[in-house]
C-alpha cells in the first residue's frame, strides 16, 4: 500500500487532547467533562468527523452550554490563513450538539480543524478550540485505502473499567492510521443497564465508571443521549475520534434488544412499551451524537452510500428500520424481507452504478449465521438465516434477490462486512455447496465487540453454501472483555495492483487471519 506519510499528525493530535484532557473533569467520577474557563463554552466531549468523501466531511461536537459553533481547517497545523465555517446554534433542542459540512475541500490531503464555540450573545467570548484531523479520500486510484471496521459498544453491562485501561481496542485501531472506521452498528446499549461492579469467575471485579442515564433501560430521549455520552466519557475514544473518520451504521441495542418496528415490549424493566416511540428517541439521539450525512435529509435515513475515491464505494445498510416482524422465518413469500422493497431497490441501483474497483456492502447482521430471538420464549429468528439448510425461505429470499441480481448485472469486487455477533469469522460463500445456486462466491467477514461480552460461534445455514474458513470465539457466553474475545477487522486496499486484503485482528492488534481477493471480479 502507497500512503503518503503525514509526519505531523501524530503530535498535533497528542497536544492538542494533552490539553483538552487537562480542562476536564476527572472521567472517573462518571462527570460530564466541563472546561474550566469559567463563563464561556466548553466542549469537553471531543469531536468527531465522519461521511468524509474526496471533497467533503461532517464535523460534530458537543458544548456544554448554548453556543455557537464555528469551525476553521488548514492545510497545516500550524492554522495560518484558515478557512472558516460558520456552524450551527447549539442549543437544548439539540442537547448541545451540533454538526458543520465541509465542502469544497482538496483530495488526498490531511485537513487540520478546530472546533471554536462563541458565547451566543458575545461571540468575542470564545472557549478553548478542541483540534482534530482527518484525511479526505483519494482522487487517485495508485494512493490506496485502509480503514478498520467493528461493532458492539458496552454491551453485556461491560462498561468503561478503570483498571483495564477503558476502551483500548481504540488505540490499536488509532496506530493502524486508517483512512476512516466503519462502526457497524450497537454503537450503545441502550437496554443493558451498567453498575459500578461485575463478578468475575476468577473472584475478580470488573470496575465500571457510571453514570444515571446507565443505571437503567434507556426510554426518555434524555436516558438515550445519556448512553452515547456516557461512551464520550472514555479518553481513548475521543482520542480516535479526532484522528479518524467514521461510517456509522445502527443496529438493534440503539434501542432495544432484537427490536423490529410495531413491537410491543413485554419485558418488565420498561414503562413505555411502544418499540416504535422508543426508535422515535433513539433515532433523535442517535441523529444528534454522530456526524452522518443522511439523518440531515427529509427522510432521515441510515442507508447510504459512501464514495472513497476510485477503489472503494461503502454501501451502509439499516436492517433494522425496515424489516418485518422477527418470527420463524420459515414464509415461502416475503416481500419486505429485512431490507424493505425500498432499501432494496436502492442498493440494487447504487451497486449497479458503482465504478468502484470494491464494493463494500457494511451489513449490520451476517447472512449465513443463525442469530435466533428467543426473548418471548418462540423461535424466532433475529437475522436472515433460520437454520433450515434447503431453498430460501423468509427473509432469505430477499437476499436470493439480490444475489442474483450481483450475478446476472456481473457486478464486481462485492464484499461483505459486519459484526453483531460478538465474535470473529471469515466465511466463504458457494454455489457448489448451496441449496440456492443462482449467485456468484462471495466473502463475508465478521468482527466485533470493541467493548462487550463475546459469545460462542453462530450456527451455519447452509442455504447460501457457507463455508467457515476462520473463527475465533469462546466456548462460554458472556466472556467479558478481560476474558479476551474483543476483536476489530482491517481492511487495505493496494492502489497499484487494485488488491483487497482483509485481517481479522484481536483487541491488542494482532493478526489472526488474512484473506487477499483479486479485483475485477464478480465473484471469488
């Protein structure tokens, strides 16, 4: 791979948080950060880019009181002759935050910002500017792409603990210096209450930092706001947040476990038990604490498409907004499917356009995985795959359809990412070995959890012919995050020979697996 170096990134963004760090409050007391320059605006939680293209990106923060907020970038760090962007208000409406678009930027460039939020009333009175960077995409299809991609957030009450270093996966991650990083959904729980201490089978407590909003199921927009600051409260987080980009799709713990819309919850710990008022808050919360470019449209959605240059279209899925209700599965009729006719005939045209070498299709649930909902004790099935190995049935149909249609459209370089299952694989897809033959080899790679309980390996449906050629999971459930398990995916792209390779990583870096795929091909 043919990264330019960008010798001083690394220490613009070590002095800038050194100094950012020193105006918080101590994380440990599970306090909202509040900078101490008394009387002006602080944004303590850091700042964020994501949805950055060749020429464009989304910049967020958050104030800790009504300000306004500006944004200034330069070619270097040493911001002479900014350039200056005039952002939002930032009020309560919002819970204080707020996010600005840069347009117009240059390609391949690493762009330096500082976020400056003005005493609405003065705006002489500014708080101290918080600094970032990110790297806009390539233009140039010989400069290469690498990003990192995971899932699952504080799940399983496994928290921020202290001792363990908080949320270290971030900084392994952070020093692979990736050009964004693709959360692919349950970036909170906001059904899994976090308390101060868990037992552990060796004797040992698991310390968790707490806060109210986590002490209980999220319901009120305010508890949902609550859980994603509650995330913000990690340094090494926020450390990441200001040196990469993120692509950030959502999943089911946004809001509530396996949740499909209509539901009505029968679980005890909720008053409101409309499925549908709760996704109603979160989807506000979630809106408002990441920068992404859809949510700001009329419709509001999550699905979209991500141009990264010549080499590389990420096409973001919502399996969760559109889907029918989880049941057996087993209908031989399924329009709706987990997509919606809509999302689906979306994707099908954004595919078939894509002059993209890859084409990454960021799924926030596995394909061949058995991922059963069993919470009003029924069979239900929560994903795609229900285990009977013979033609599709159900929510499989949809994905047939669109199978096919990659095959007979020969669209090429597709590959599959996602998580959701708390472990990790590589699983190989083939005709040969399939109950439904009309569709090309493919590649789906599962990461994740960043931060949560692991699980056992999924059951394989062998409707699509899966293969699982790599695994790493536990043999117990619920191993929380000092047990190990915790797992992210890389992914780089060579702009010279257009290659594809995928490495499956534990929390520290290491490589467990690695799978090269060749471009300009339909299937592999």
């Amino acid at each position: 791979m043919s990264h330019r170096p960008f010798p001083g990134r690394r220490s613009v963004l070590r002095g800038s948080l050194a100094a950012s760090a020193a105006l918080t409050l101590p994380t440990a007391l599970g306090s909202a950060p509040a900078f101490a320059l008394s009387g002006r605006p602080g944004a303590g939680w850091g700042v964020q880019t994501g949805d950055v293209t060749c020429d464009s990106g989304l910049v967020w923060v958050r104030s800790d009181r009504p300000a306004r907020m500006i944004v200034e970038t330069s070619a270097t760090e040493s911001f002479r002759n900014p350039r200056r962007w005039h952002g939002p208000l930032l009020g309560a409406d919002t819970d204080f935050t707020g996010t600005t678009r840069l347009r117009g930027l240059p390609s391949g460039e690493q762009i330096h910002y500082r976020v400056l939020l003005a005493d609405p009333h003065d705006p002489r009175r500014t708080g101290e500017p918080v600094t970032g960077t990110f790297r806009t995409a390539f233009a140039r299809r010989r400069d290469g792409v690498r990003f990192v991609w995971s899932g699952d957030l504080a799940g399983q009450g496994w928290g921020i603990n202290p001792d363990f270093g908080g949320y270290t996966i971030y900084n392994a991650m952070g020093a692979l210096d990736p050009d964004f990083f693709l959360c692919s959904g349950d970036n909170i729980y906001a059904d899994g209450p976090i308390t101060s201490s868990v037992a552990l089978p060796d004797g040992s407590t698991w310390r968790n930092i707490t806060t109210e909003e986590k002490s209980k199921v999220a319901e009120t927009l305010a508890e949902f706001r609550g859980n994603f600051r509650y995330n913000l409260l990690d340094e090494n987080l926020k450390r990441f947040n200001a040196q990469v980009p993120s692509i950030i799709q959502w999943d089911d713990h946004e809001v509530t476990n396996n949740w499909y819309p209509g539901e009505i919850l029968g679980d005890a710990r909720y008053t409101e038990k409309s499925v549908d008022v709760l996704a109603s808050r979160a989807r506000q919360a979630f809106s408002e604490y990441f920068p992404i470019s859809t949510l700001r449209r009329p419709d509001g959605r999550v699905y979209r498409t991500i141009n990264h240059g010549p080499l590389l279209d990420v096409f973001v899925l919502d399996m969760r907004t559109y889907r029918n209700a989880n049941s057996t599965d087993d209908q031989t009729t399924d329009a709706q499917g987990i997509l919606g006719a809509e999302q689906l005939n979306w994707l099908k045209r954004e595919l078939s356009r894509s002059r993209a070498v890859w084409k990454v299709i960021a799924s926030d649930m596995p394909l061949g995985l058995v991922v059963p909902d069993t919470g009003d004790g029924k069979p239900n099935i929560e994903a795609v795959a229900q285990g009977d190995p013979g033609a599709p049935l159900g929510r499989e149909l949809q994905i047939a359809e669109l199978l096919r249609f990659i095959k007979h459209r020969r669209i090429t370089g597709t590959v599959w990412l996602t998580a959701d299952v708390h472990h990790t694989s590589a699983q190989h897809y083939q005709p040969s070995r399939a109950a439904f033959t009309d569709f090309e080899p493919f590649w789906e790679f599962v990461s994740g959890p960043l931060n949560a309980g692991a699980f056992p390996a999924s059951a394989l449906d062998d409707t699509f012919g899966p293969e699982r050629v790599f695994v790493k999971a536990p043999t117990a459930a619920n191993v929380s995050p000092a047990g190990g398990y915790q797992f992210f995916g890389e992914v780089d792209i060579d702009g010279h020979s257009g290659e594809l390779t995928v490495r499956l990583r534990e929390q520290d870096g290491t490589v467990l697996f690695t799978k090269v795929l060749q471009p300009g091909r339909v299937g592999q």
